[in-house]
C-alpha cells in the first residue's frame, strides 16, 4: 500500500502495530490496512474489544485527575500510545499548567505524532525508548530535562505490561523504576486480566496478537497485585477499571466486561 506523508520512513506499514490498533479501537485515524485488518479480528473474537479501550482511557483520565488533586506534577507515562483525546498532559495542566509531562513510546508513529502536538509546550516532551530499557529511560536528557526524581513523580504503564512476556521480567522493569521514586511518588498499571468466563475470547485474542510484534500475555489480578511491590495500593485495590473510583456507580456496573484491571499505589517514606 502507499505509505502516507505522516508515516516515518522507518516503520513496517504491513505488519500490524499494537500502538495503531489501539488507536483503531478508540477510532482514531492513524493506522493502516494491516492494524485494521489484525483489529477487526480481535473485535470479531472479542466483540467488547473497542469498550475494553475506552474504559481503559476513561480509567486513565481519572487516575490523572486524582493524582493531580493529591498535589502531584510530574507524569512519567511510558508507553503512551498514539495521542487521542485526553492525553495525560491535557487533563493534568488544564487543572495545574505547572504540571510536567513526559511520554514514552516504542513505536514512531506514535511518537511523531506526540511531537507535532506537543511543540511550543515547554512543560511536555517525548521519547522514543521501549518499557523493556528502564534505565535509558530513566537517564535521557528530555526526562532529566523535566522530571525532578527527588520529588514525587507518577509513573503511568497504563495498558502495556499484556504486552510484555514473563521472560522480559516485568517485575524488575517495574523495580527500577521504584528505585529511581521519591516517597511520594505513585504506580499506576493496567492491563488485559484474566477472566473465567471469557477463557475462549482470551485465548482467540492471544492468537489474533501473535501477528504482531507483540504477543498478548493476560495476567490474574494476584499477578498485577503483586507488580505493586514496594508500593501501598490506593484503595480501591486492584480492580476491573472502571469500578476504581468511577464517576457514577452505573458507570462501573457489568465491569468486568471492561477487559482491563487497573490499580495506584503510592510510595510511602
């Protein structure tokens, strides 16, 4: 197919993209044929699949909401995805325009498109670095730039671990990044979790996702629980997203069907 003006140079535009597939999800327009196609199978073997996102994002909205309200001012979201309506730094410095964001992600589409929104905005910045490298990103110059590791900071891994295989050992990602907190500092996780009754779905969509460069691993919500090491979990606890602090008490009704469990901790002196 023709690669468009706003795909980089450096990208497989044939193989599907966990980041473009996602962004099909919640309806945005930055994918191609291969995303569609390997997303429109996922939706067929996981009818829910595109409500499983936007939960997830509604959940991240909140949490950054919360957090701000709890005096926070640095946001270190790895694993950002494509940008799409209410984006962490937009919900974060519409309440405080001191606030300090810093997005990280695998994928250059997802990055160039961070750029183009974020220039003339001092305060927010990309990198292009994978989960998987902790310490580049803990040592790159636009994290350094903005984020101050000796006051507290809120490391966001909003659906991504589903993404990373026992074998990259996530806890000790995870682990490393704790290290570099000061108390104070927050946790926020999610991703796919394990649900009995949909045992089928689960594994159709673990198919669909060996086409891509990144094969699905669902995780318990004893497994993310415990990803949390270190940290005090924010009451509710490890929960199905949309029952953790929503809005409304029907916004969390049937929420299983969300797909994703989600959590916050916080790093106590």
């Amino acid at each position: 197919m023709q690669r468009p003006d706003w795909a980089p140079d450096d990208i497989d535009i044939e193989r599907p993209s966990v980041a473009r597939m996602y962004d099909y999800y919640l309806g945005g327009s930055h994918n191609f044929a291969a995303d569609r196609v390997a997303a429109r199978a996922m939706v067929e073997a996981v009818p829910d699949a595109p409500l499983m996102a936007q939960a997830n994002r509604a959940f991240l909205r909140r949490v950054v909401q919360y957090l701000v309200d709890a005096g926070i001012r640095q946001f270190l979201d790895i694993g950002s995805g494509i940008p799409t309506v209410g984006n962490v730094h937009e919900i974060a410095q519409r309440a405080a325009p001191d606030a300090r964001v810093v997005y990280v992600d695998v994928d250059p589409v997802a990055v160039a498109h961070s750029q183009e929104i974020l220039a003339g905005n001092r305060n927010a910045a990309v990198v292009r670095e994978d989960v998987r490298r902790p310490e580049a990103i803990l040592r790159h110059p636009e994290v350094t730039r903005l984020i101050d590791f000796s006051e507290p900071v809120a490391v966001m891994v909003v659906a991504v671990l589903h993404f990373i295989p026992h074998a990259d050992r996530p806890e000790e990602t995870l682990r490393t990044l704790r290290s570099a907190l000061a108390p104070g500092s927050h946790l926020v996780l999610s991703q796919a979790g394990e649900d009995g009754r949909r045992r089928a779905e689960q594994a159709e969509a673990e198919r669909v996702y060996r086409r891509t460069d990144n094969p699905l691993c669902i995780r318990s919500r004893a497994e993310l629980a415990a990803f949390f090491d270190g940290f005090t979990l924010v009451d509710p606890g490890v929960v199905w997203v949309p029952q953790w602090r929503p809005e409304t008490p029907e916004s969390a009704e049937d929420a299983e069907r969300a797909g994703f469990l989600g959590g916050v901790g916080r790093l106590d002196g």
